[in-house]
C-alpha cells in the first residue's frame, strides 16, 4: 500500500495542479459553520474543522437537482414533451470528506443502484468523483462511528485517506482512482511504508479511543418488525419532536426525495429535491387519507427505517454511520444512540 | 444508462366521461414513437406514471388490458393539481407515459383456480384490465370459474357501464353488479355495500379460489373478515394497496410499508404478505 507525505506547504500547490483536471468539491466555512461546495479555481478546502454541518451528500446528490427539462411552446414540434438534460458528470474530486460521510454513500448506493432500476443521476455523479477522506484525529462527543461499522480511520468508499500529521500530510493511496489524482497533483515523495504505516496506525488508535460513545445493533435483525412496530416506547421517543426535520437534512445515509416541475415562462424543468418523512405531506394522498398523519409515526419510520426495514432489505447492517449530527442538531435531544439501544433491548 | 425518470410521449386519442358527476373521465392514449409501444409490455395489475410538462406526474392503474393492442387507458379521479389539469386537457394534446410500473395480479399461480374479482368504486380501473384479459379467447381456457363483484355509490357512478352490461349478458362470467342505493325503479341489479353482497354471492373459499380485492380502505377492511367467514385462504387473497408516490420504482422512499416499497414491491399483495407487515396503510 502506497502512502504518499506531503509537506503542508506543497498541499496547496498539488490542489492547485488537479483543477486542470477535476472540479473540486471540499468543505468551506460559510458564517459560523462548514459545508460542502463547490470550490473555485484557487480556492483551498478549509480543512480546519470537526466535521461540516449538512454531510458531504450533497457532493452527489444535490438538494436540488434538474432531471429533465421541457418546453410549453406549442410553436415547437416537441413541445409537452419531457427530454433528457445536459449534465456535468466531468471528474471531480471531493476533498476532507470525513470517513463516516464516506462510508453513507456505500449505504445509500444500495438504494440508488438496484438489480431492477439504476438512478442515472446518482450513479454518474458517484462514479465520476474520486473521494479524498480525511481521518479524524479529534472526534467529538457525539460520535459513535466505531460501533455503526465504520471510525475516524475507516477507509470504506475512499479513493485516498488524507491523515494530518502535524507537520505533514500523509496521504494513503487505496483505489486506482485515488492513485490517478495523486499522480495529477503532482505530489511525489512516497513515504517509508512502514514508518507511515506505524504513524497512521497511533494517531487510529488515539483517535479510535476518543470515541466512548457505543450502540449495540447485534439483535435488531432478530427482531420481528411488527414487534418492534407496535413497541410501546415510540410515543415517549416522539413526544418532544417538534418534526422539523433537520436530523433527516442533515443526515448523509438520508436519501428520500420529492419530484417536482418548475416553469419559467414557456420553458420548464423536472426536478427532484430532498424531502424528509418528517413531514406530513411526505404521505398525504389525493383522497386526504395520510398512513403517516402523526407525528409519533413519522418517528418512527425513521428510526425503524435506519435501525430495521434497512437492515432486513439489504443484510448489511443498519442505515447509519454514527456521524451524531442529527444528535448534535436536534432541537429536542431525541438521542438515535439511546433509541438503537430501545430497539435492541427491545423484548415482545 | 436507460433513464428511468423519463417518460415516452403519448397524445390523448379519446376522452371518455365515466360518472354522473363527471369526476372521472377515461382517457385513451396512443404512443407518439411505435419502438416506446413496443417497450411498453404490462400485465393487468401494473400502474404508470402520466405527465404532464409542467405540472408534474401521478401514479395510476392501467385500465386497459395488454390484450387491446395499440393504446392504453386510464381512468382518472379528479382530485389534485394534476388530475384537474389533466381533466381540462382535450383530445389531442401530448402528454407522457413512464412504466409499466409495479407488480402484476398472480396470474400464473391463479392458473386452473377460480377467481372472484371485488371492486369498489374508481378503484375497478385495473380490475376491467383484469376482466378483459381473463375473457379473452386465448385466457379464458386458463380459469375456472369467474366471478365479479363490482359496487358504486350509484348506478351512475359505475365505470364502464357498457361493457358491464355486455359482461352481464355471458355465461362465462358471473356479473354481481350493486350500488349502495338507487330511486331508479327499473334498477335489476343489486342494492347493498360491497362486503354484503360478497357474502350473499360470493363462491366459498379453499385452495383453489382467489380473491382480488381493489376498493377504498373502509371497503377492503369490511370485505375481509367476510372472505375469512367464507373460508378464503390468506394466501389466496390479492389486495392492490395505493400510496402517495414520486419515483415509481423502489427510490424516493415516501411510500413504503415496512421494508417493501408499495410501488416496487407492490402494490399487489397477499393478505399473508400484508398480515407479517406494519398496519401502516
């Protein structure tokens, strides 16, 4: 395994060489927090964060996004009728994404890329990024990543994992992918494998002991879902919700969304824009009949959608890598990690 | 990569108002390309999504059956923004088709059964694709006996009225047609609620007789316990269920019931599927 130092002076200078090649997303401190966008030629990443505020999804799947555009002008033959889209699918880089926003995207590609049916519009823009990771040396207290299979070190869904060493970088190659925009950016002196390795391998385990936050998820799969449906503890987990559904926006394994027509005069498009099952509307039907119309449902959905319809679906454990933003953000306290713990324990 | 999203072009060849209250109308579409006809196979029980640019999309049964070749039809309930629109459209206009979407009645396990088809309301719509096609020359060898039960609030609140009275006329197909009242004095079919006269006309249940159940809710829920009396085995049991949906295929999240997604997984389900599934419908 290839592990490249850098010195921190060069990192910019590498950065700025892949524009010629990439269009670069990384996270950028807008007022008071971090986000995701997309960086501007010269622009660097501001890697000096805990983790951003809404997780690096965007990178992939925008909160809006145009599916296919129209034109209402009956003087034109294909007029009414929908068509394809141009869309910018070039290679872009997506840098300081954290591990657990990393790993989300190979939870949610299980959603996105199905035997039966393929989302063209994530797929190509999940294939045409390379994700440069950047380890966690300083977790906070709401992160419980190690138990939710995945850590501050986890190279899951990375083309490359950024380690900060102080006074260096080191930069460990994982896919060919990664290995291509290495050799973009023009960063070249290969580290003593061993040395690095040892390097990488301390700063894990100090980082991996700062997380003391746990969830236990061994017995959710064992679990009869209409159980764990009609269990009697959802009203006192929802009665604080006020449904305002930022933990389901700032969620990077949530991926429900809404579709939707604008127009502009005579011409329009399709889009689609994150929608949240916190809110009633999610459900509504025609008729005002709403299978979800309380909002101790709504809660529960969520929590059972992560913790076990996910689980069950794909066998791959729960929809959740235990980044805690929604912990950090809820208005209320709801606590996903005591919630896991509800379920778990849960007996009939 | 086939984009599942877009929808084909389809212009409205027919409108046909169903209802005394004009609130459902039929609408006959043809395809604008005949290679889009020709990726469009379905079998009765499916459901697409109908467009209209700038308005948005809806999910509804197919009405007609695969057996009718050269157009599709759908009978729409005005309700929303885009059934009203599509209710204002003419003959004519293009709109657009994406599917087919959903799975099917079981139609090769009901092979050598009896079938009794129950319908309530605007929800007969995939129930006659399934009448149609079961009576056709080529199907109707494959069933047993065939019975439907179709009621309205109304005798002008029946779909497809004349194609009931040519059912009605066959001996190959046992017509128990009821509306819940009617002041017309030359009314010869039934009076009563759908799950009286399931029970008053219906076979009895067993191992070879299938029940296809598409109403409103407060229908299918006095309907079942019914069908149990008569002695009708879960797994015999078909129910269609409907959902608020975007996607259409399994993506967008907003209409599942459990793990399974309504319109991917269903939305036809077994009363044994739907018993081991959250009461979340």
């Amino acid at each position: 395994m290839n592990i490249i130092n850098i010195n921190k002076q060069d990192w910019a200078k590498g950065l700025e060489r892949l524009y010629d090649f990439y269009r670069l997303f990384g996270p950028v401190k807008q007022d008071k927090f971090h986000n995701f966008r997309e960086l501007v030629k010269g622009e660097l990443p501001d890697l000096n964060l805990v983790n951003t505020r809404l997780s690096a999804k965007s990178t992939v799947y925008p909160q809006s996004e145009r599916l296919l555009e129209f034109t209402l002008d009956e003087n034109r033959e294909d007029h009414h009728i929908l068509k394809e889209t141009h869309k910018d699918y070039s290679p872009r880089a997506v840098i300081g994404i954290r591990p657990c926003d990393a790993k989300a995207f190979l939870l949610v590609k299980a959603n996105f890329d199905t035997p039966e049916y393929k989302d063209p519009y994530w797929l190509q823009s999940y294939d045409a990024s390379t994700f440069v990771g950047y380890a966690c040396n300083a977790p906070c207290s709401t992160c419980f990543c190690t138990t939710a299979v995945c850590g501050p070190f986890s190279e899951q869904g990375l083309d490359l994992l950024l380690v900060d060493a102080q006074d260096h970088y080191l930069l460990k190659i994982i896919t060919q992918k990664g290995e291509k925009l290495v050799a973009a950016s023009g960063w070249r002196s290969t580290a003593d494998s061993d040395t690095a390795s040892h390097e990488i391998e301390t700063l894990k385990r100090a980082a991996e002991e700062k997380i003391t936050a746990r969830i236990s998820t061994d017995k959710l799969k064992d679990k009869k879902t209409t159980e764990l449906f009609e269990a009697p503890f959802w009203e006192e987990v929802a009665f604080a919700c006020i449904n305002c559904g930022t933990c389901t926006y700032v969620c990077p394994t949530c991926w429900c969304f809404d579709i939707q027509d604008e127009t502009l005069g005579l011409s329009g498009i399709r889009m689609r824009n994150w929608d949240s099952c916190m809110f009633p509307l999610f459900t509504l039907h025609g008729s005002g009949h709403n299978p979800r119309s309380t909002k101790m449902q709504r809660v529960r959905q969520r929590f059972m959608h992560k913790l076990k319809y996910y689980v069950d679906k794909y066998g791959d454990g729960i929809q959740c890598v235990g980044c805690g933003r929604c912990i950090r953000h809820c208005p209320v306290n709801i606590d996903i990690r005591r919630v896991c713990d509800l379920m778990n324990n849960f007996e009939a | 990569m086939q984009n599942p999203y877009l929808p084909y072009p389809v212009r409205i060849e027919e409108i046909i108002t169903e209802t005394e209250d004009k609130n459902l109308k039929t609408f006959k579409l043809v395809f604008l390309n005949l290679d889009d006809q020709e990726k469009f196979t379905y079998t009765p029980g499916q459901f697409a999504g109908l467009s209209v640019a700038g308005k948005g999309e809806i999910p509804i049964g197919i009405a007609s059956s695969p057996t009718e070749k050269g157009f599709l039809m759908f009978t729409i309930n005005k309700v929303g923004l885009v059934t009203s629109h599509i209710h204002a459209m003419k003959a004519g206009d293009i709109m657009g088709v994406r599917g087919p979407l959903g799975n099917w009645y079981p139609w090769e396990v009901m092979e050598g059964k009896n079938v009794v088809i129950i319908g309530g309301g605007f929800a007969f719509t995939t129930l006659r694709s399934s009448i149609i096609y079961i009576l056709d020359p080529d199907n109707r060898p494959k069933f047993k006996d065939i019975h439907v039960i179709y009621g309205a609030r109304t005798p002008g609140m029946l779909l497809y009225r004349d194609e009931l009275a040519r059912w009605e006329k066959r001996d190959d197909i046992h017509m128990h047609i009821t509306v819940d009242g009617t002041d017309d004095p030359d009314w010869k079919y039934h009076i009563g609620f759908v799950p009286t006269i399931t029970d008053q006309q219906a076979p009895p249940g067993n191992e070879e007789t299938f029940a296809i159940i598409c109403g409103p809710p407060i229908m299918i829920k006095f309907t079942q316990p019914v069908l149990d009396d008569l002695g009708y085995v879960h797994d015999n049991i078909i129910m269609s269920l409907e959902m608020r949906m975007k996607c259409g295929i399994g993506i967008c999240g907003r209409c599942n019931i459990g793990k399974e997604y309504v319109c991917k997984d269903g939305p036809v389900f077994t009363l044994s599927q739907l018993n081991n599934m959250p009461k979340e419908y």
